[in-house]
C-alpha cells in the first residue's frame, strides 16, 4: 500500500499477508471456521446445563473447571510449541477437539443427557486449547514476512471479531430451532473442515536449537519474560485492564438498572462491535512504530470508556462507550501482538505464547470476581465506573514504573532488529531449500 493511496485504501485491512503467504491463508480460512463453530458450542453448553440442572451455580462451575487446565497447559504448551512441529502439534490438538465435540454430540443425543461428561469435557477442551494456542499463536511469525506481522495480526482479529458478533446471535437461533445437539453437530463438522486445512499446511518444524521440553525449558521461558521489562509491562497492562475494567458479569444487572432488559445481547455484542469497526478500518495501524505509546494510550482509552458506561445512565450512551471500549481493547491487542512478534526469538515464541495465553486468560476470570464482589459494595454502575478509573489510574503507575515500554519502536529496538535478522535468515535459506 502505497503513501499517495486514498485515505479510504489506507483505512482499510491490509491483505498483504494473505495475498502473499498461502500458508496464512490456509491458517486464516481454518480460524474462520472455527471461530464460528466455537461459538455453537460455547452458546449451547450452558444453555444445556441450564436446561439440565435449573442451577446458575451449576452454569458458572463451567469456569471452575476450565480455568487450571488452560493455565497448566498453556505453559505446557508453549515448551512443546519450541520443540515440536506446530503444525503437526496444532493439527493432534484439533483432532482432539473434533473427537470431544463429538463426545458433546452423542451425549446431547441421549434420551437423558448426563451432567458430569459436559464438566469433564469442558475441562479437557480447556486443556486442548491450552496446548494447542502456543502453536498456533507462534506459527503466523513462521508463515508471514517480519514487516507483515502488524496486518496479519489485524486480519486475524477481522475474523475473530466477526465471529464475535455474529456468532451468539447464530448460535442462539441454532439452539432455540434444532437444539444443542444440532450446535455441536455443526461444531464437529466445522473441526473436520479445519483439519482438512491445516493438513494442506507445510511442516513448521522446531529450530535446530530447540529445547526439549520439560520443567526447565518452561523456567527458561519465564526467565526471559522476566529479564525483557518492556514485554512484562504488555502482561502487566493487560492484567490490570481486564481485573478492573471487564465488568461483562455485571451486564444483567446493567440491564436491569437501566430499564432496559431488551438491549441485554446489545451490551454483550457492543465491544466486540467496536472491535469490528476498528479492525475493519485499522490499515492505519500497519504504519505505527512506538507500539509500546499505542498500547498505553489504548488501554487508557479502554479504562475510560468503561468508566464514562458506568456513568451514564442512557442504556444508547452505555451502548456507545462500550462500543469505544472495544475499539481501544482492539487497538491494544495490536500494539501487544506486534511487541510480542516482533521482538521475541523464534526459538523462545512458543514458551511466551503459553506466557501471554496466561495474561489474557487469568485476567477477565479475575475480572468477573472484582466486578461482583465491588457491586455488593458499591452497586453495578459504582462497580463498572470505579473499575475504569481504577484501570486508568494503574496503566498510567505501570507505564511510570516501565518507562522502558513507553520508548518502545519497532525501527530501534534491539530484539525487534535481531528477530528481523533471524527472519531474513530464514526466509533466505527456505528459499536456498527451494531453488534446490
């Protein structure tokens, strides 16, 4: 994309990278179906706990369940991410969620469906997800140029938004018609067209240096997390923005408060509507360099927006802000995704993956307990306002204790200049391979 393109071209997604990489655009095609057929289940397993039990307490033990898996095997995951194919590993754990999909399929098929086999099973799908994000999160720097990076991450984030949106509402019409046997029935089939993907996909196999993966290999993983305080500050910001800003669990409430039961879908689907708009006009953010500035002027803009919902007592005006807070979420997961892709080692990216898997993982489970436990004390709205100001305020100390992230650039920053190099390294010897 040209400088003298019109403004309009310039806003729009770069498809560089899937114009130029058929190994992303098989990767792309494979998140899109799944994406979708995720949401079929995610919509229709606690509508079937519902049905089955009559219990809220029954529905939220889901989260119980699938929070220690995700966190142990997500650090598992990234140490087999650097030693093993990732596509090899990617393709087993996809076949793995194909195969309990199933498991969802035949239970809902039976004259009295049982309780226990969906616990387990959301447990074991945690697990899956665990050991598979690393991999597949780590792969897009495999497939993709170095400078390209900015606009693959935009264009994943174009589909998992679109998914975002339009998925529950789908779901929920799938559910009220044909059932949960039909949502996971669609789910298994979209695995399958997934795997027939992704089997098209070339071996991304491990650097010749790679670790094995073990205790110490995962340590390593985090030492180096450690010693890098401008990729600790990304964790950290993140952290704190959804433990103080990610009221979602108060949404009902919201609803309630402001006479306005009907827009509760609207308050669910408002963020990733935000998210949208500015993914679908985000061409812009390929030509930022100081991510480390873009993320804390996002995660600001995320707390605010939350805060200015809280506040107002219009359920449009709420609707709005959390459209804008979506937009801010979606502007900060760019600045992160490029931080992380551009300066970490391929050798070391799948052990940070399981790393940032953990940051935005933990922290909107966390979230939803701050948000409940404040609203007894101070009601919804004080809950979400405070929150946001809270958030605010500690991206703001973060940034002051981690000045080394504010003065983050692409163009100068010595990891980002050496994982360039290595880049380049290897797109020259695969294309030596290639000649061959």
């Amino acid at each position: 994309m040209t400088e003298d393109a019109p403004f309009l071209r310039r806003l729009l997604p770069d498809f560089t990278p899937w114009r130029a990489s058929r190994e992303f655009r098989l990767l792309w095609l494979s998140g899109c179906v799944t994406g979708f057929g995720s949401f079929l289940t995610f919509v229709a397993l606690p509508i079937q706990i519902k049905e089955l039990t009559g219990s809220t307490f029954a529905v939220g033990l889901v989260g119980a369940f699938e929070l220690v898996p995700l966190v142990v095997f997500g650090l598992w995951g990234g140490a087999l991410a650097d030693a093993l194919d990732r596509r090899r590993l990617v393709l087993l754990s996809e076949a793995g969620l194909a195969l309990l999909s199933g498991l969802m399929l035949v239970n809902a098929l039976l004259p009295r469906p049982l309780l226990w086999p969906i616990y387990l099973v959301a447990a074991l799908v945690a697990a899956l997800d665990g050991l598979q994000r690393p991999a597949l999160d780590s792969m897009v720097p495999r497939v993709v140029a170095h400078d390209q990076l900015p606009a693959a991450f935009a264009l994943n984030s174009l589909y998992r938004n679109v998914a975002s949106v339009a998925g529950p509402p789908l779901a929920g019409v799938v559910v009220a018609v044909a059932g949960a046997r039909s949502a996971y029935a669609l789910d298994l089939l979209t695995f399958l067209v997934s795997l027939a993907l992704i089997a098209r996909m070339r071996p991304v196999p491990p650097a010749e240096s790679a670790d094995a993966p073990s205790l110490r290999s995962i340590g390593q993983g985090l030492a180096y997390a450690w010693s890098r305080k401008d990729l600790l500050g990304t964790y950290a910001i993140d952290l704190v923005a959804m433990l103080f800003a990610y009221p979602v669990a108060l949404y009902p409430f919201l609803a309630s408060s402001l006479d306005a039961e009907w827009a509760l879908g609207l308050l669910y689907g408002a963020t990733a509507a935000g998210a949208l708009l500015v993914a679908a006009t985000g061409g812009w953010t390929a030509r930022v360099h100081r991510h480390g500035r873009m993320l804390l002027f996002a995660a600001i803009g995320w707390g605010g927006a939350m805060a200015l919902a809280g506040l107002a007592g219009n359920v449009w005006l709420v609707l709005l802000f959390l459209a804008l807070a979506g937009g801010a979420d979606q502007i900060s997961g760019v600045a992160r995704s490029t931080i992380w892709n551009q300066s970490i080692p391929d050798e070391l990216r799948g052990r940070l993956a399981g790393v940032e898997l953990l940051s935005y993982s933990v922290g909107p489970q966390l979230g939803q307990v701050r948000a409940g436990g404040m609203a007894a004390l101070t009601g919804v709205r004080g809950s979400i306002w405070a929150g946001g100001l809270l958030c605010v305020a500690g991206v703001l100390a973060l940034t002051a204790a981690i000045p080394r992230l504010l003065a983050w650039d692409s163009r100068t920053d010595p990891h980002a200049l050496a994982v360039k190099a290595q880049h380049e390294r290897q797109a020259a010897a695969a294309a030596a391979a290639g000649a061959v």
